[in-house]
C-alpha cells in the first residue's frame, strides 16, 4: 500500500515529437527467484514513443537449469507479444509492413543461443516450443541487442530492486509525475 500512495501521481508519458516512431522491447528473467519451486521469473516490457505499452511479469511454467536458459525462456514470451504488438503498430500508424522490433536482452549467451541454430550438449534439452525466438528473428519480427542490466527496463519486473535502480528504471519505462492527481 505504501507503493501505491506513493506512486499515484505517476503515469505514462510519450514522446509525440519524434517524426519516426519506434517500439521497443526489453526481456529479461532472475534465476531461480522462487525459493519454494526454484523457478525463474520472465519479464518483459514494450515501449512506443517513449512510453511502456505493454509489459508483463510472471514466474515461468518450468524450472530453468541455468541464467541463459531462464532468460531464453523470457525472450520467448517478449517474441510472442513482439509478434503481436508489430501488427497492431503497423495497423494504427498505417504502414505497408510490419516495423522489425529491436529487442534488448542482458544476457549476451542468451542472445547467441538464440542467433546459433546449432544443437549441442549444453542446449539440447531446451523445449523445443522456446525456439520459436529463433524463428522470430529469421522472419525480421525481432533484432536482437544487447542492452546492460544497469540500462535494462524489465528488470523492474524479475526483481527486488534499490531505490535509486527503481527510480532509474521507473524513468526509462517512461513513468513521470502526471499534472493531473489521481
């Protein structure tokens, strides 16, 4: 409760000044996060012009057996939404084809697993349903980047965070003091 008194004058602001708009989308996961089950929490969040549109946080279905696994997990649910989320951008803005999203992940082996279709001991066990990133990228859905974890907007969704990361990321989700109170 002390959260939601203290955060209720903040909303979502966009940027309207930017003559090409772009969305945005950040994944992320812990590892092993749950104490109980041992299972990882996925987050991911989508910005347009400026601001978060969509964003989700939940505790996977499976119990990830390494960071990378756990935050490929996480990137294929961010593709799924990614997929989803180009259409409906290309349909309010009118565009020909559907806008390729750059997509930041903070885990660089995560981001080569996904870029190597080669099959080896270390990754042969992972569902072959979470490929499905691999398949987003081949058809231009998603790029893959890097983006550090100190500049990585879900982590606010997998994670306890300080207050000075909470109040940076807060900030990069496009959260800022609304004029109006609530």
């Amino acid at each position: 409760m002390r959260y939601v008194q203290g955060t209720r004058n903040l909303g979502i602001v966009f940027d309207n000044k930017s003559k090409s708009p772009e969305l945005l989308g950040f994944s992320d996961a812990d590892w092993a996060g749950c104490s109980d089950s041992r299972k990882s929490t996925s987050g991911y969040v989508f910005k347009f012009c400026g601001g978060a549109i969509s964003w989700s946080s939940r505790k996977q279905t499976v119990v990830a057996t390494s960071t990378c696994e756990a935050e490929y997990i996480a990137l294929c649910e961010a593709c799924k939404e990614a997929t989803w989320l180009r259409q409906v951008v290309a349909d309010v803005l009118g565009l020909d084809s559907d806008p390729t999203i750059m997509m930041g992940c903070d885990n660089a082996g995560t981001i080569s697993f996904a870029q190597n279709e080669s099959i080896n001991r270390r990754n042969k066990h992972v569902d072959v349903k979470y490929h499905y990133v691999r398949d987003a990228i081949k058809r231009n859905i998603v790029n893959l980047s890097h983006c550090p974890t100190t500049s990585m907007p879900a982590d606010i969704l997998t994670k306890a965070l300080g207050r000075i990361l909470f109040q940076k990321f807060v900030e990069l989700l496009g959260l800022a003091v609304s004029s109006k109170s609530m």
